[in-house]
C-alpha cells in the first residue's frame, strides 16, 4: 500500500486511541450507572466519532485497492460490507465474527446523526459503550494484520 495511504491510516488509528483515552472517565462511570442527560449525550459522541474513525480507515482502504467508494443513499453500509469481504489484494479487512457489532455501532451512529438528544436511551447504547474498549481491541488487530499483511503482497 502507499506509504501515504499508510500514514493516514496509522495516523486516523492514533487518533481513536487517544478517543478511548480521554473517554476513560466516562467509560469508567458507565460501568458504575445508569447515565444521566448530559452524560448519555457525551457517551453518544464518543460512540458517533469512534465510529466515524473506523469509517474513515475503511474509506481509506477501499478507495485505495477498490479505486472508488460506494455512493447513494446507503453507502455507509454498503462500505461497511465491503470491509468483511476479500478485496483486490485478496484481503478482507475485518474478520466476519466482527460484522454484526460493527453494523450495531453504524446504527448507533445513523441514529445520534437524526436524533434529538433527549431521543437517546442508555439500553440502546450501554452495550457499545461498555464494550468499546474491548471491540475497539479486536477491530485495531484486524485492521494492523491487514496493513501487515499487505506488506506482505
């Protein structure tokens, strides 16, 4: 892959680290209570840029091997299904055991986009807030065995 392409994407991972980082707090008093207005608004941020993040290594990755991006009105998940299958370079992105959480935190994402606040419910989110750390993990070690791989090729 091209050393540019390359840093960007290093560069958007470094930045969901330092998310994750700096949610610490928060993602520590989720584990602690049910949130209140202010605290679920702030956990539905966090949720909507960790997603964004992820979204933009995968727009990085399938224009560079696809030479273009999905378009129309649901392009977010039509970019997401191409993250689970092999592309040009016979690799896929993510792993298919990874699929339906990430289709979790897209819907998340969609509905902070076209909601009002007050909208937000914490049984809708406790599950990806709570498990952020964790499925962040997984989805770094993909994504870094891709690039790996692709030195490879």
């Amino acid at each position: 892959m091209d050393n540019n392409i390359n840093a960007k994407i290093i560069f958007e991972i470094s930045q969901i680290d330092k998310l994750i980082c700096e949610a610490e707090p928060l993602l520590k008093l989720c584990k602690l209570k049910e949130l209140d207005f202010i605290e679920l608004s702030a956990a539905a941020m966090v949720l909507h840029a960790f997603y964004n993040g992820i979204e933009n290594v995968l727009i990085l990755i399938i224009k560079y091997f696809e030479g273009k991006l999905p378009n129309g009105n649901k392009w977010h998940m039509e970019l997401l299904e191409k993250a689970f299958i092999p592309l040009r370079n016979e690799k896929q992105i993510l792993r298919n055991d990874l699929q339906e959480t990430m289709e979790e935190y897209l819907k998340f994402r969609h509905f902070v986009r076209h909601a009002y606040s007050h909208k937000l419910k914490w049984e809708q989110m406790e599950y990806l807030i709570n498990s952020i750390k964790n499925n962040w993990d997984n989805i770094k070690e993909n994504l870094n065995l891709f690039l790996e791989d692709d030195k490879k090729i």
